[in-house]
C-alpha cells in the first residue's frame, strides 16, 4: 500500500483537530496523500435521503458541510479547493463502521481520543475504540490535551496497572524514551506486522526504537502467607550475574525477534529493554515522551470472528500520554 493515503476522521471537535494535524504531519512523512474523511451528522444524512428520496430539484444540491470548511481553514487552503495532497470526504453511515470501511484503503486511520459527543471524563470515546478493534488498517488514537505529559505517572500506573514500583522509575523511564518509537513485544507472541510498523514508523522519522517487554514481578514473602498458591518461582530470584534469569531470557528472545528488523532498517537504532511489572503500565509510562507507542490490537491465536481488543491495547489506549497506534494482527486464515 505505498500509495495509500493517511486519514484523518474528523468532527470539528478539538479531539480531531490534534489528530488532524498529526495526520498532516505524518503524510509529509510518508510522501503520500491525505485524506480528511467527516462521517455525516444524522440530520445531514436525513436531509441527504429526503432529497434523493422526492427528487426536488429546488433543494440544493448538498447539505451544509461546515466541518468542510472548518478542516479549509485550518488547512490554509486558498479558494473553494483544498490544499495539494489534500482530499475530503463525507461519509454516511454509523461512524465505526463508515470509518471501517474508508480505512480499508488507508495506509493508516488517524483519529481524536473522543469526539464531540459522550462525556468530558471519558478517557476513551466509543467511537475510537470501536474503530480500533475492528479497522483493517493500522489505527492511531491521539489522546485530548489532558492526557498530556503534565498528567503524571502515578494516575496513569494506577488506572493500568503499572504496579507498585513503577512510579518510582516513571521519570526516568520517561526520558529515556523522549522522542522515540516505543513498541510492546512478546517475543513469542507479537506478529511481524506490529514491528515491521514501528519500525517504519522510526525511520521516517529518524528516530529510536525502543522495544519493551515486561515480566512478571514475584510475590513477596509476606503474600505467600496468606497466598499459599502464590509461589517465587526460581527464575524469578537474582543471582550472581547481571540481573535475574528472566530478564536474560526475555532479552535474548527479543533479540532473536528483532534480527530480521534489524538487518531490513539497518539505520534504525534499536534500545532493547526488559523491564518487571505490567505491560500495559510500563508501555503507559514511556508513552509520557514517547513520540508514538505501537501496539497490537489482538492476541495472534484468536480466531477471525473475535473482535474485542486486547487487554494492553484497550489499557494503552485508555491511559497513554500520546499517540498510539493499534495494529490488527488478525488474518483471515488463523
């Protein structure tokens, strides 16, 4: 799909607008098109059916689009048309599933964290998560204002699931990852297709990418007492090495997966880490300066009828700082 266009879903909310212009910038990365696609309010969608409906000719031709207009402005475009690369659509329809459809053909579908409608609270609007969990195309979700860096690790650790130590290494891990292309990796799970996205994705923009993989973090003692099935499992004690076993492990695994990555984006840097605690939570901690975080959107053995997103992608989506992309990984013969 080398021709494919970026799109933007836009609804002349502040939401869209973020992600309008991320669009912008992400097709002038790529050197293709973008396309500004606006799913029809329902009075727009009546209005079109009734004329086409009763044939009256002394009705005018189309309903007032002003999100068309809007989207000319902030594009600067000079008279009625719009900038060159730039391409506009109004779709009818629900808007998960027009979005579904017009996303079929896109390189990738870019959209707000919420739209106009729904509440101010909400971390995630219906919309986007429906679009996520079902576009076939990679899908990037960029959050509202206020799920911006300022927010902090210790909300976005609690409502993940970061666990107790990861706000203490959130600053750090932040920097680390301050401009860079974060991706999850379960090295023996994860689809080619996630990785071959970030990586892209890094080097378009000639940047890191970091790669994160997360392991389980054994109980205390004091749990044991009154868990008696939670057990320290071996490999989960330090010994006299670098580190713990499972850190080795998932370290050499990760470096297995990505030697193909490595040798097709040889001019790509790559930071490998292998870090205790949840996934979701340290991918939601290094979002806080990550340029973008890759996620995919299903576990790679479900079936073609299983729709709902994953657990980390659901709780990336809802809790990261900055854009992230879901990637579907789902194919029709699995």
């Amino acid at each position: 799909m080398s021709n494919a266009p970026v799109i933007a879903a836009v609804d002349g909310s502040e939401h869209s607008l973020r992600a309008l212009e991320w669009a912008r910038k992400e097709a002038v990365r790529h050197d293709c098109g973008l396309l500004v696609a606006h799913v029809l309010p329902d009075h727009a969608q009546l209005y079109a059916g009734r004329r086409a409906s009763l044939h009256d000719a002394s009705e005018p031709a189309e309903f007032a689009d002003p999100v068309r207009d809007w989207v000319r402005s902030l594009l600067g475009a000079d008279g009625p048309g719009l900038p060159e690369g730039v391409t506009y659509e109004a779709l009818e329809g629900s808007v998960p599933e027009a979005l579904r459809v017009i996303g079929s053909r896109a390189r990738m579908l870019v959209m707000g964290s919420r739209g106009r409608g729904g509440f101010a609270s909400l971390l995630l609007g219906s919309s986007s998560r429906a679009v996520a969990s079902t576009a076939a195309c990679p899908v990037v979700v960029v959050p509202h204002a206020e799920r911006g860096a300022a927010d902090g690790g210790a909300e976005a650790g609690a409502g993940a699931g970061a666990g107790a130590g990861a706000d203490a290494d959130a600053d750090a891990d932040a920097e680390q990852s301050a401009g860079r292309v974060v991706v999850g990796l379960h090295a023996a799970e994860t689809p080619d297709d996630v990785l071959t996205f970030a990586f892209t994705e890094a080097a378009v923009r000639g940047t890191t990418v970091q790669v994160v993989s997360a392991y389980a973090i054994p109980p205390s003692p004091s749990l044991v007492i009154d868990s008696p099935f939670a057990v320290i499992p071996p490999e989960g004690l330090a010994d006299e090495g670098d580190g713990v076993p499972a850190e080795r492990e998932m370290l050499r695994s990760q470096t297995e997966r990505l030697a193909p990555l490595r040798e097709r984006f040889p001019d790509v840097p790559v930071e490998q880490a292998a870090v205790p605690g949840d996934p979701a939570g340290r991918l939601v901690i290094a979002s806080r300066a990550a340029a973008l975080v890759v996620v995919g959107r299903h576990h790679p053995r479900r079936t073609a009828m299983s729709l709902a997103i994953g657990s980390v992608a659901h709780a990336v989506l809802h809790h990261a700082h900055g854009p992230v992309a879901v990637v579907p990984t789902l194919k029709d013969d699995v």
